[in-house]
C-alpha cells in the first residue's frame, strides 16, 4: 500500500525549516496536496562516563515555554558527518570533549509530516576543555545518574524526543551490559 507521488513544490524555504506541498495519492485513488515539512538532520550525543552518569544540559525552549533536560545535539552542517556534528555539539554546548563517538540509533521523529532525521550516537567518557562556547544553550550543565533517568522522564523532566530516545537505547544497552 504504497502511496503515488506525481510532485512536489515549495512553498516556504529558508536555512531552518521547508513547507512543501507534495501531490499523492492513496491507494484508494485518493488525490490531494499533502504538506510535508523538510528539515536538516539532526546529531544527538549520549555521553557516558565511568560513574555511569550522562551528560545533560537544562535549558528553556521558548516554542513550548518549558524547561528540560536534554543531550547535547545540533543540526548537521553542509559537508560535515553525522558523527562529526554530535561531537562538535557537546564541544560548544557543554564545554566537553566526547570520547570515541559511535552510532547508538537512528530515528525518524514524525516521518509522516517531516523528513527529519534524528543520529543518535554514544560516547564513552569526555575531557573538560572549558566553558561552553555556545552561551545560549543551556542553565546549567551536569552529569546525571544513569539511575535517575527513568523518574525524570516520568517526571516529564526530559521530553525532547531525540534525548528520550538516546537516553531509553543508553539504558537498555546499559542493562545488557
């Protein structure tokens, strides 16, 4: 049940996000323009040290007027890896050199509006070079338990799905361990 594209057209664009209006069709024969919003991809890094602690800064989004925790992540610049993007962030954001970055997971948030795509990768411990560069980020910056994380997502103190789902992989992984 596959659905039939027979175009697409911008209708916004800028640096940050792309409406498009997509005609499909459904299998049914059902014909329309379908908005889909295109966004860069995203780089989210889970960093872990020897404590078993995670690296999480609290910050304010303003779209949604809350505070939570969240990994350090960032768009994916033009020529640059997923990989590279995920260190590069925890650098400016919080101050810290990741170790060794793996793939963790990747995910696509809400691929039935939006292209985004989420890489979501591990580091196992981090050197402290200095302040973070990028001053707007976050209040504060902390390593947080391992152990601590399920309450605070039930606490809806993490929401931010690129961190819930780093976060949920770290711990399932963790558990194997």
């Amino acid at each position: 049940m596959q659905w039939k594209i027979h175009g697409e057209r911008p209708i916004y664009e800028n640096n940050w996000v792309n409406l498009w209006l997509t005609d499909v069709e459904t299998p049914d024969g059902n014909r329309w323009e379908h908005h889909v919003v295109k966004l860069r991809h995203l780089a989210v890094a889970a960093v872990v040290n020897e404590r078993h602690e995670i690296l999480m800064m609290w910050r304010h989004r303003f779209i949604t007027n809350a505070w939570a925790w969240e990994l350090p992540m960032g768009l994916v610049e033009e020529g640059e890896t997923p990989a590279e993007a995920a260190a590069r962030e925890v650098l400016e954001e919080t101050g810290w050199r990741p170790g060794p970055i793996t793939p963790l997971i990747y995910a696509e948030p809400a691929n039935g509006i939006t292209d985004s795509q989420h890489h979501i990768f591990r580091a196992d411990g981090a050197t402290y070079e200095g302040p973070p560069t990028e001053k707007n980020e976050s209040d504060r910056i902390e390593w947080i338990p391992l152990a601590d994380v399920r309450g605070m997502i039930d606490r809806r103190e993490i929401v931010s799905s690129g961190s819930l789902v780093g976060l949920l992989y770290v711990l399932m992984d963790e558990a194997i361990r």
